[in-house]
C-alpha cells in the first residue's frame, strides 16, 4: 500500500450510504471532491431508492464529476447492507464509511486516514466520545442512548473493552485486510462497525479518533424502533456467541414479550370481567399470539413485512403455525414427563424448545415466506 506522503497514488474511496438525502448531497461531495487533488477519490452514494429524488442529485454529480459513482439499490434497502455493498463495490486502497446527513464532518476522512496509514490499525473508528471529540451534534437524549448502548457493547466484546464509540456510523478500514469480515456481516443488523467488530473475534487492530458531530441541516434522522431493536438483537447474538440465527435471536426476543402480554392480558379480563380461568386463559393466549405476530412482522421480519389483506392471511396462517406449536409442546413434554424424566421443569422446557423451533421454522417459511 502507498505510504501517506504520496497521495496521489493512494486510492481512496469513500462510501456514503443515502435515502432521502437530496438537500446533504451535493453539499458533502463539493466537500469530499475538494480533495481529488490530493487523493486518487472514488465517491461511492448507495441510495436505497430515495423517494426525494437523492438518485437524481446523484447522477448530476457523476455527470460532471468521473469520481462519483451511484449504487442504486431497488427491492432490497438497511443502512447494514447499504455500507456492506458499498464496501464490497470500492476500488480504493483504504475505504471510508460516513453518513451522508451532514453530521460527519468530511475533515476527519483526512484524520482518519492519515491513523489509518500511519499506524498498524486495521480499521480506524470516528468517536463521539474519545477525548478531544464533540457531541454537540447529538441531543441529550440521544446521547445517554448512545452510552447505554456503547456500555452493554463494551461487556460484550471483550476483545474491544479500549473503544469508546461501538455505534460510530464513521470509520476508515483497510480492505486489503478486512474483506473477509466484511463478508460475513450479517446485514439484517443496524450498526455495521459493531457487527464487524464481533465477527472478526478480536482479529482485527482498532484505534480511535475524535469526531466533531454536527448537528443535522436536512432531513430527518433514520433512527427508530426498529433500530433500537436491531442494534438489541445483535448484543444479544454475540452474548450468544452467535451460535443460533440472529432472526431467531429476534423472533425468541418477541416471544418473551408475548409471555409478557399473556400475563397482562390474562390479569385484565380476569379482573375487569371476572371471568374463570380457562376462557382468560384462552382470551391471553390468544391476544399474546396476535402481539407476537404483529411484532414479528414490523421487526423480525420487516424485509418481508405483510401489510392490507395479506396482513390478515398472514395473521391466520400465524395462528395455525401456533396451534400446532402448542399441540407439539404439550404432547413432547408429557411424554419426556412419563417416559424419560418424572421431573416437570425438563419436561417443560424440552417442549418449549420443539414448540419455538416449530414455530420460527413453519412461520418463516408458511408466514413471512422466507427460509
């Protein structure tokens, strides 16, 4: 690789992952483009079929500038997979990740990759919250989810305890050495920097540098419930030592909430209507597998999200998938219960398991028609 006094032979590509970022375009790339001078640039917009016309602004640019490029993506969207392709896509010698909302001050590309080049790190991460950075950009809420976030991060990467910003949307990598943990990313996750940093085990060298965080111009931030659950999902995994699938990581997270609606609903309509135990029973049964198929659909599988009338299909396929779930359980349990162990919390919990396997298995495919 190039060393950093000659520039102008090193590559670099810097993938900016976009939707409904029209008004930020053009004002970020006069800024990265002021560097072709400097660097061979590559500016690579993966947008994900923008709807304020993003794509267009893009195409303008590439017509008058040769070192943007657009990655338009049609049927398949995620911030995860946005940074993913658009990494695999670069051409450059080192590889920088921002936001293209303006928030990521295009000075560190340069900070960046000067710790990139000039150490022995394999990926260099922008912090919000390493000595010297700013978080102006951030409100305070945001900013106490952030460290909450960074903190269960921390416990659970324990090869990584000396970063400070696990959730960085900023970062410079040297493909050379990280493509193949690239790969293995799975994209159904929020924050791409955490997934990387958990599948390369520890192989990867990581250092920091301040990031000056701006506060939004245009747009409105992407940050949402799904998000919040999707970033949940993928500590949960890694505590998991990712040994099962991150979806049924997700679809088992909403099933212990639905054990939390069946109580609630269970001690409502016994108290407010003073029914006997079997029709409550039977009402939070029912009102429990309704929430976790409403849940499901928006969360665990929202790449497949069932909405108008298939929604309603989908609820009473869901619905079938759950009696059969339920058949599964007791029956497996009674006969654990009578013919291998007369001990009931074994017996319980193997039925559990056949009844969960049958469900995130037969739902996937019969539901969400994804395998």
């Amino acid at each position: 690789m190039a060393p950093i006094t000659d520039r102008k032979t090193l590559r670099l590509s810097v993938v900016l992952p976009t939707y409904n970022e029209r008004a930020n375009v053009s004002v970020i790339a006069e800024r990265l483009l002021s560097w072709k001078s400097q660097f061979h640039l590559e500016l690579i917009f993966v947008d994900d079929d923008s709807i304020d016309g993003t794509a267009d602004a893009v195409r303008q640019l590439a017509r008058v500038h040769e070192q943007v490029r657009l990655i338009f993506r049609v049927g398949r969207s995620g911030l995860s997979s946005a940074i993913k392709e658009g990494i695999l896509s670069a051409t450059g010698d080192v590889v920088v990740v921002m936001d293209c909302d303006g928030q990521h001050d295009p000075a560190a590309v340069e900070q960046a990759v000067e710790a990139l080049l000039a150490g022995e790190c394999d990926v260099v991460i922008g912090s919000r919250f390493s000595s010297g950075a700013s978080t102006h950009g951030l409100s305070r809420q945001r900013e106490r989810n952030s460290n909450l976030a960074n903190a269960v991060a921390r416990f659970s990467l324990p090869r990584y305890r000396q970063l400070t910003d696990y959730m960085s949307g900023f970062f410079a990598l040297r493909p050379d050495r990280c493509l193949r943990f690239v790969r293995q990313v799975d994209v159904n996750g929020f924050k791409f920097l955490y997934e990387l940093l958990a599948v390369c085990h520890g192989q990867l060298t990581v250092s920091e540098v301040p990031l000056e965080f701006q506060p939004r111009v245009h747009g409105t931030s992407k940050l949402n419930l799904a998000v919040v659950w999707d970033l949940g999902v993928s500590i949960v995994h890694t505590l998991l030592m990712r040994a099962i699938p991150r979806r049924a990581v997700s679809f088992a997270l909403v099933g212990c909430f639905g054990i939390c609606v069946h109580l609630l609903a269970f001690a409502m309509v016994s108290a407010l209507f003073g029914l006997p135990f079997e029709p409550a029973q039977g009402i939070a049964v029912l009102t429990a597998a309704i929430s976790n198929y409403l849940f499901n659909n928006v969360l665990t599988f929202r790449a497949q999200q069932l909405r108008g009338a298939t929604l309603l299909f989908g609820l009473l396929r869901f619905l079938v998938v759950a009696s059969f779930g339920m058949v599964a359980n007791v029956g497996l349990s009674s006969v654990f219960y009578h013919h291998v162990s007369a001990q009931p919390l074994p017996a319980m919990l193997t039925g559990i398991a056949v009844d969960f396997v049958w469900k995130y298995v037969a739902s996937s495919r019969f539901v969400w028609n994804s395998p």
